[in-house]
C-alpha cells in the first residue's frame, strides 16, 4: 500500500510521523551507450581462490597462478548487462551450455 495522502511523499515527514508507509519513486531510465564497447583487459579471480582461464582446446579451467598466460580475459561491454569475455591468449570466448557447462567458442553468441 501507500501512504495516505495527508502524509504526503516525503520521506523526512513521513519518518517524522512514525507512520510505516512504502511508495514507488519513478526510475528515469538513463542511457549507457557510451559503455558499449568498452574493452577491460583483467584476470578474473573466484571465491576459491582461483583464476579462470580457456586453454586452446577450449577448456574452462582455473589457476592458482597469477601470471598465467591463458588467465588474462578481455571483457567487452556489449549492451546494458551483457559483456563479452574472451581469451586474449586463444581468442576463445566464455561460453555456457544449455546444461550449464563453461566451454570456449570461436565466436561470441549473445545467447
């Protein structure tokens, strides 16, 4: 529900009323193409301490070492949301199965 109307939306006013209320602020929507595209070059570390790289084959896997050649990703600012990771030593994008497997792709596919 929202608040009564006497309250008003302010939120400083309402605190100071005691009254527990809730309403909805509109979001403007904001434009982020100036994102788009945007290239990072990181490794990318796991809870677990590991570092993910794709090997030639395509291979998901992780490393313990920092410097491994295969660890260094290029992430890609594709749209609002979405980036593109890739191997920057083979070339191979992240890619998930339908079953959930991490597998490298020679070609980026959004879906």
């Amino acid at each position: 529900g929202g608040c009564p109307p006497a309250l008003g939306h302010d939120p400083l006013h309402v605190l100071a009323q005691g009254t527990n209320c809730s309403w909805t602020l509109e979001r403007h929507t904001r434009s982020y193409n100036h994102l788009e595209g945007d290239v990072r070059l990181r490794r990318l570390y796991s809870a677990n301490k590991f570092f993910l790289c794709i090997d030639k084959m395509g291979k998901v896997d992780g490393t313990r070492r920092k410097n491994y050649a295969d660890s260094l990703m290029e992430i890609r600012s594709v749209s609002v949301g979405v980036v593109a990771i890739k191997s920057v030593s083979t070339g191979l994008y992240l890619a998930m199965s339908k079953k959930g497997t991490l597998f490298g792709s020679v070609r980026y596919n959004p879906s």
